[in-house]
C-alpha cells in the first residue's frame, strides 16, 4: 500500500503508474465499500490516511478547508467548538457495512453521501466549494474556491462529487459551514402506512414549517423542527392545529439525537444482512415502487427526504434482485446505487449509478478519458 | 492593457451567409430568421453597452426543435453561436461576433408542469425569472434565485450564469435550485439531464451546465425547485458611518449564528442615488446595511432584537426596522433598482467579484484606496452576506481613456477580490469582461482541464466561443475548430 504524505507524492505515484501503464485504488479508511475487494487485484492502493490535516476554518466565513483523508469527527469536533456543523449531515454507514472505521471528507465528498437535514439544506454537491486534485495525468488541478458564489469557470468541484474517485485523487476539499441551530425536536406519528407517511411529508413540506429531517423506518414517522425556540413552538403549534386528527408525540435531548444519529446511519439495519439500496425518486411515486419492491422481495423499507429517498433491505438469499431493482427504478425514473451487498459482482456493477441513455453514456465516458485517459484510477463503467 | 478583444471575423463563413440564411429558414421558417442588418443590430449588444457588435442571423426558436435543427446546421458550417435569452447579461455572455449566429430562447415563455407534491416547476428557458415565482405563488410556494435583473432575465440565462440574488444567502444560487434540464447538443439532440437533487445516474453533469456560459449547450427547458412562502419577512435597516465597520457587523452577524435571508450592502453614493430614484426612504450614511429576516410577526421581531443588539455594539447612525409590507416592498424596490438608478446619472462598470465575509472590511479599504489611485468613484452595492461584492466604477463612457482607464482599475479590484481568497465572478459570469483575468485566478493546466470539458460537449468549439477562457489559451482549439 502506497502512503503518500502531500501532493508532490501523490503527483510522482500517479506519473510513475502512468509510466508503468497500472491501475491505482484510491482508499480513505475503507468505511464505506472495500473496493479492493471489488477491483483489480493487481492494482496499488493508495492510502489518503496521511493528508489528514484540517488546513483553515473561518467560522466568520462558513468554511472549512480540510485534506481529504481528514476525518470526519475531527471535522465535526473543529466544528462543534464554534457551535458549527456541516449542513448537509454526512452519512455515515460504516457500521451498517460492519466496518467500524472512521469515514473521510474525502471518501463522503467522492461518494457524495448526505444525510437527512438534504431535505432542507441541500446535499454533500452544494457544500462544497473548491477542491484540489491530481488528475490521471499527474496534473494537480483546482476548481472553485472558498466563497459561496462563485461562476467562475466550469465546476469541476461539484463534479467530483459522487464521482467515486474516477476522475482524479481529492487532495483538499473546501466546505461551507452553517451555524448550528438554537433547539431542535422530534416529532413522532405512530404506526403509519408509507401511503399515510407520504400525506404527512406533502403536508408538512408543502408549509413554511421549515422541516430539517422527514424520514420513515418501522412503520413510524419522524419529523425534526430546527430553530429558535420561538419558531419551534410556533410550528409545532401550528402543525398541530392542522393535523388534530394525528396523535403525535414530541421527543426531545438524547432521544431526538439517537433518531436523527440512526437516521444517519441506518443503525436500524443493524445486524440485518441483505444488499442494501439507495434509490432517488420523486415523493410521488415512492409509494408504489415502494410496494412493487415488496412484491417482488422480502424485502424492509425506510424512506427518507420527506420521501425522495428510499433505502431497501432486500434479505438474504434474494441474490438476483439487482435486475428488477433496476428495472423498476427506471420504470419511476429513480436512480438506484448498491451501498451494500454479498455479491461482489453485483457491487461492482450498480454502487455507481449509470446512465441508461446512450448519449449520457457516452458523454460520462468522455468526461472519464478527459480526467484520466489511461484509466488508471476507479473505474465507474 | 487594452481594451476587451473579439476575434477576427471568419471571413469563409461570412462568405456563406446567404447559404446559411438560407438553410436556417427552410429547417425553421423565415419568420423565425432575422438577418438584415438594421434589424440584426437590435443583437449587437447585452447588458454590457461598451461591446457592441451584431451577428450575422438570429434565429428566434419557438421550441427544443427549432433550437436543434438550428444547431445542426450551424455545427454543420461551423458558424459560433451565441446562445441569448433576455440579453441582460453584465459581462457580455450574449455579445456576438460578425460571423456567429444569435440562438434566442426568447419566444420560449411556458410554464409547462407545476408538480407541488414534488415541489418543482417545469417552464421553458426563455420564461422571465419573475414569471416562474408569479406562477406558484397561488400555491404557496416561491423559486428562490432573485436577480436584480429578474423583472426582465430569463431562466436560460440564470442557468447559463448560475445567478443568484439577495436572497440566495439562505436559499443559494441557480445551481442548488435546479433539478434537471432539456438541453441541446452540439449534434443536435435533445438531452434530458437530471437529476442533482437526491442521485443522479452518472456524472453530475449538471453541475457543469449550471455556470457554463452557453458553452456546453443550449438549454430549451428546466425543472426548477420551488419553495414554500414564508409567512411573513421583513427588513432592518442599520446605517454606519465606516465601511470598515458595517462590514464587521455582517461577519459578527453571521458568526453569532443567525442566518438572515437576506444582508445588502449600499455606501453613500449608491443611497444617494437610489434615494432620488427611489424615495425608499434610506438614512443617509456611509454603509447601509439591509438585512431581511422570515417568519410570523414574532418570529421576526425575535430576531430583529438579536440583530440589533449586535449591529449596536459597533454604534451604528441609524437602525430601523421596516414597520409594514408597503415599507419593506419599497426598501427592497430601492436596492432592486440601484443599478438601474445608477445608470441614469452615471456610465458605469459592474463588477462581481466575490470574497470570504471575513475579508469584506479589508477588501471595501482596498477598493477605496484603488478608487482615489485612479482617480475614478466607486459606488457600492453588493450583497454582503455571501461576499458577493458589486463595485459600480463610475466613468464617461464617451471618453476612450476614461473607459480604458475604468478597465484597468475594474481589473486591479478584481485581483484584490482574489488576492483575498475570492473569486473573479459571484453571479454575473466571466464573459468578455473578465476573461483575460483567468489566468490570474487560475493555472493554465486548470483552464486547460475545463476546456477539455468543454471538448465532450462541444468538439468544434462552436458554442459561445470567445468567452470566458483567454483568447490566447483558447486560440489553438478555436482555430482549428476543437483538439
């Protein structure tokens, strides 16, 4: 395993497998997918572990610059002493892959993982602000910057979002930061149909209620206030009103935190094995994908995004279900990845969600061979 | 340093231009082709008046049809297009050469779908960004991205420059409001990209359209995020009578953790101005701050207390908070219409660089300073709370030195806002206008890679061409029509 400790390293690596015509794994600490499990077995890993630094914080600026093999607890801990946070909640789901380890800016950024609060602040892609990167000629490249508008030039940042690490090796990553909110509460419905979860985020996203966090897991519904004390109890006031025929119940401190921290890391799937998908779909029509699925498999529902989100459980010994996942996410015109999964072969295949139209294809290709024509880094296709 | 340069007129294609004229209007209908000069003059310029020159056709598209026959046959001759919505732009992202042919989106005006359970709009790209708000707001929601401009930009253009406005410090910019596009390809296809909003199949490639500049496509059709209306805003009004100090009040503002929607910025020359434009009714002072705050009458008397109590801590002349909605729409028709109040006592030059909060007192020091080294005025109005600065240099537009000599100081501000940490662009784009100064935010292998992104999308270069990269880095592929 190769240990570079700056860009300079990283820059010789790359040319020197350039030279050699070889692959390259890039790796932060493995906590989501073992892609050298999943790719070639000849490849070098490359290991980010040593560009750990958080390089530059201004609270009074909403940024934070950070390397990408940083953590993200120390990113977060930066961030806690000024009362700040990432806003779009990173996911972490180490521990539903059972790999207890710490994930990295880099691997969130490259995986563009958000978490819950996306349902109100936006995801990974609209917080980051620049990044740094050497791209599979060896060139050390950088896009956008530290400020929150910025049209300068094409966006190469954004684009390195969710690209998995295909189109060059993140060195630095610039993120906004947001003040953290004065209070925030859950708010629980009991016992709820997807068909009944669904009226409730229409109803609640449909107002100016401001709802951070809309997710849906074992039949219950729980929505997450943020605000000054005044604005949560004039909400929660005013969602009561309007829904007097739900009993709900409010859930505060420790409790609350527990929620939106399983949320986030889908610890309520915790000790069930299967192939665990993440499909992107309109609100609309994730009630009836949702009970295709369950037609088809055996399989355990959560939504999340107020119902942009569907995360399926398909349980074990349904090991051909990528096929239908994906052909039904295309009948809803959803976007389905593979976060987990036995079949090594399957997660090769779908943890990158292709394009299904040729012309998407064969442009994503071209954007590959510009960044790293001698396709020496991951290979999304 | 001279003046902004356009290339030099391809004179084979000029040769052409009645077998263009020709094959644009049997693809589309005369009607839609406008080719003699006195009317092709009505193109030759943006929002930017200082560059003017008109194109060889325009082609005034009805739908994503028209746009892709248009482009098929210009790929075909190897005409540059000039994609153009309302033509407001302030950096001269619609300014055409002699042998380019001008695609309008304006006749493209529909709202085609408005879905509230999915919270999005679908319209046409040549809808006013007004015109989308108009359209939800009976039910309850608003689009975020406000222009200045917005009375009379279009959603292509917003797209192709990823605008922003007052607002956006809560809500962000085009790009965090978009969730897909109908775009037309250099071959001639109509694309449907989507979706950045939860996952989208593949690269996120609208994150390179969103801020493209007409340089990837032509967009025909968006499906944009819309939010719900907040019960109710209402603007503080806080003067001070030092930059310096009304730009600390922002960054205390934003460092105390209140997240206002909106935190404006005026200096002494622009509220003179806008005031007898106007009458908003401004206290006169050196720094003006507007900060715009949401909710139900107590949410927001809540937070105008937090805000003044910190903006008092730097003793500012005046602090007064908007006391009806007929208040507040006139203090924000004031700041809305500054550019244009400007406009009529004075020539001016826009800038848009964009700094960290943090560096806004150092950065206002700095243009001040430059502003007497040049002897030129600098008014300012920008949008403070995202860094967003808007420098107007006042000059003769009449007078060529005076011009040139406005040229360089808006240069020399623009270093500045990037010496600091900032950029060269916020939300009115790159263009001609800051073109050469990409160099010295970016290194040319960085230029380089954006352009081969351009490549995927646009192998001959034929899209908006002589923008937003260095003529001289852009030359070999522009020549040759691609690598």
């Amino acid at each position: 395993m190769l240990h570079p400790r700056d860009t300079n390293d990283i820059q010789e690596i790359v040319l020197e497998k350039l030279a050699k015509n070889s692959a390259l794994l890039i790796q932060g600490n493995q906590s989501q997918i073992d892609f050298a499990r999943l790719d070639q077995q000849n490849s070098d890993i490359i290991s980010m572990c040593d560009l750990n630094q958080v390089k530059l914080y201004e609270p009074g600026a909403l940024y934070i610059v950070a390397q990408a093999g940083a953590s993200l607890s120390e990113i977060e801990k930066t961030l806690d002493a000024h009362n700040q946070m990432l806003a779009f909640e990173p996911m972490n789901i180490s521990q539903s892959l059972s790999h207890d380890s710490e994930p990295t800016i880099g691997g969130i950024v490259a995986t563009n993982l958000s978490g819950s609060r996306r349902v109100l602040m936006g995801g990974c892609r609209d917080h980051v602000l620049g990044v740094e990167f050497i791209n599979g000629a060896g060139e050390f490249i950088t896009s956008g910057g530290r400020v929150m508008k910025n049209v300068t030039g094409l966006d190469l940042a954004k684009l390195q979002c969710g690209a998995y690490g295909s189109l060059g090796i993140l060195t630095q990553i610039v993120l906004k930061t947001m003040p953290k909110p004065e209070v925030e509460i859950t708010i629980k419905f009991e016992n709820r149909s997807i068909e009944k979860a669904i009226e409730i985020f229409t109803f609640v996203m449909g107002n100016s209620f401001e709802i951070s966090g809309a997710v849906y897991w074992n039949n219950d519904v729980y929505l997450r206030l943020s605000g000054f004390e005044i604005q949560i109890q004039n909400r929660l006031e005013r969602i009561k009103n309007k829904m007097n025929n739900f009993s709900i119940t409010i859930i505060e401190n420790e409790l609350h935190q527990d929620i939106w921290q399983s949320a986030n890391t889908l610890s309520y799937l915790n000790g069930l094995d299967g192939d665990l998908w993440q499909i992107a779909i309109k609100p609309s029509a994730v009630a009836i994908l949702s009970s295709e699925i369950k037609s088809h498999f055996n399989a355990n529902i959560s939504l999340d995004l107020a119902g942009g989100r569907l995360f399926a459980l398909i349980h074990q010994g349904e090991d051909n279900n990528a096929h239908d996942i994906k052909a039904l996410s295309e009948k809803y015109q959803a976007t389905a990845r593979l976060l987990r999964s036995n079949n090594a072969q399957n997660l090769k295949q779908y943890r990158f969600a292709k394009p299904e139209n040729e012309s998407l294809k064969k442009i994503n290709q071209s954007i590959k061979k510009q960044f790293d024509p001698m396709n020496i880094f991951n290979s999304p296709f | 340093m001279s003046f902004i340069q356009m290339p030099l007129a391809d004179q084979r294609i000029l040769s052409h231009k009645e077998e263009v004229i020709f094959a644009l209007a049997e693809a589309l209908g005369i009607e839609k082709i406008i080719h003699h000069p006195q009317e092709t003059i009505a193109y030759e310029c943006d929002a930017l008046t200082a560059y003017r020159c008109p194109p060889m056709a325009v082609v005034l598209c009805e739908n994503s049809e028209d746009v892709a026959k248009a482009v098929k046959i210009c790929y075909q001759f190897s005409i540059p297009m000039i994609p153009r919505g309302a033509g407001t732009s302030l950096s001269g992202g619609s300014l055409p050469t002699q042998d380019s042919v001008v695609i309008s989106t304006a006749r493209l005006t529909d709202v085609l779908e408005i879905d509230t359970v999915n919270r999005s709009i679908k319209v046409q790209s040549g809808i006013t960004n007004i015109k989308v708000s108009e359209a939800v707001n009976a039910h309850g929601f608003f689009y975020a991205p406000d222009p200045s401009s917005q009375l009379a930009c279009v959603i292509s253009g917003n797209i192709a420059m990823n605008s922003g406005g007052a607002h956006c410090l809560k809500y962000g910019v085009t790009t965090n409001n978009l969730i897909s596009v109908k775009m037309v390809t250099y071959e001639g296809e109509i694309l449907e990209i989507d979706s950045a909003l939860v996952d989208c199949a593949g690269y996120d490639l609208l994150s390179l359209i969103c801020g493209s500049e007409g340089q990837l496509g032509i967009i025909t059709e968006a499906t944009l995020k819309i939010l719900t209306l907040p019960e109710g805003a209402r603007p503080i009004m806080i003067g001070y009578d030092d930059a310096e100090i009304a730009g600390q009040c922002v960054a205390d503002i934003i460092q105390a953790g209140l997240l206002p929607v909106a935190i404006e910025y005026m200096d002494r020359p622009c509220i003179e101005v806008v005031e007898d434009f106007a009458k908003a009714g401004y206290p006169q002072c050196e720094a003006l701050l507007i900060i715009e705050v949401e909710g139900n009458d107590e949410e927001i008397d809540f937070q105008l207390e937090k805000i003044k109590a910190i903006a008092s801590k730097l003793k500012p002349v005046e602090m007064r908070a908007s006391k009806s909605k007929e208040e507040s729409l006139l203090i924000w028709k004031g700041r809305k219409s500054a550019f244009g109040a400007m406009g009529q006592v004075n020539d001016y030059i826009c800038l848009d660089g964009t700094v960290p909060i943090s560096a806004l007192p150092k950065t206002l020091k700095n243009i001040g300073e430059l502003s007497k080294q040049y002897g030129l005025q600098v008014a300012n109005v920008f949008h403070a709370g995202d860094g967003n600065m808007h420098p107007l240099i006042l000059y003769n537009a009449n007078d060529e030195k005076e011009q040139l000599k406005a040229e360089e100081l808006g240069a020399e501000i623009l270093l500045a806002c990037v010496e600091v940490g900032g950029c060269l662009s916020g939300e009115h784009g790159v263009g001609i206008e800051k073109r050469d100064l990409m160099t010295k935010q970016f290194a040319l292998q960085d230029l380089e890679m954006q352009m081969k992104v351009k490549d995927v999308f646009d192998p001959k270069w034929l899209f908006n061409p002589a923008k937003v990269f260095p003529l001289e880095v852009s030359k070999k592929r522009r020549l040759k029509g691609g690598l």
